[in-house]
C-alpha cells in the first residue's frame, strides 16, 4: 500500500513541476515572428521602411495566441504608430496577420 502511494505521489509531483515558458520570453518570440512576417511583405523594401515592434499584447488559446502588436513605421519622411494584429500558432510555425 506505502508503495502504491509513493508512486502516485511522485507521480503527481513529477505532473506539477513541468515547465512553463516565462512571459517575457513567449513576447519575445511573439514580436520577433511578427517582425520577420513584416520584413518579408511582398514588395516590401526594408532600406527604405523600417518597422519598430513597441510592445505587444496577447491572449493564449489552446491552439494559438491572439496577439496585438503596437508598431512604429519609419519610411523616408512618414512616420506612424498602429496597431497591427495576428494569430500565431503555439509552436510559432504559423501565422495569420489581421487587419
């Protein structure tokens, strides 16, 4: 019996304690696929527009995060700030940029 219990008790531990990815790091991920998508538009010049990824925001679904992304463009004399969204999928594989 002592036994069956020690091992559903390891069990449980061993359940608990797995990893989770920190916040700060998945906003990482979040704005560099973000950044890549932009850099690689069609017809997209990137001497000429730069893009600037502030900050961004995001809801986690079991499939994908639902991200809100403030970005800062830069092309010769404009200069913007928007927000631009996307869902991108929880392995950072996929993206689907909204509008």
């Amino acid at each position: 019996m002592r036994k069956i219990i020690a091992i559903l008790l390891i069990a449980a531990c061993a359940f608990a304690c797995r990893y989770q990815t920190p916040e700060n790091e998945i906003k990482e991920h979040l704005k560099r696929k973000m950044t890549d998508l932009l850099y690689q538009g069609k017809n997209n010049d990137s001497s000429i527009t730069k893009y600037n990824i502030l900050d961004v925001t995001y809801f986690s679904n079991p499939d994908n995060y639902f991200c809100k992304f403030k970005v800062h463009m830069h092309e010769n004399n404009l200069d913007t700030t928007g927000i631009m969204t996307a869902r991108i999928s929880r392995d950072f594989s996929k993206i689907n940029r909204g509008f």
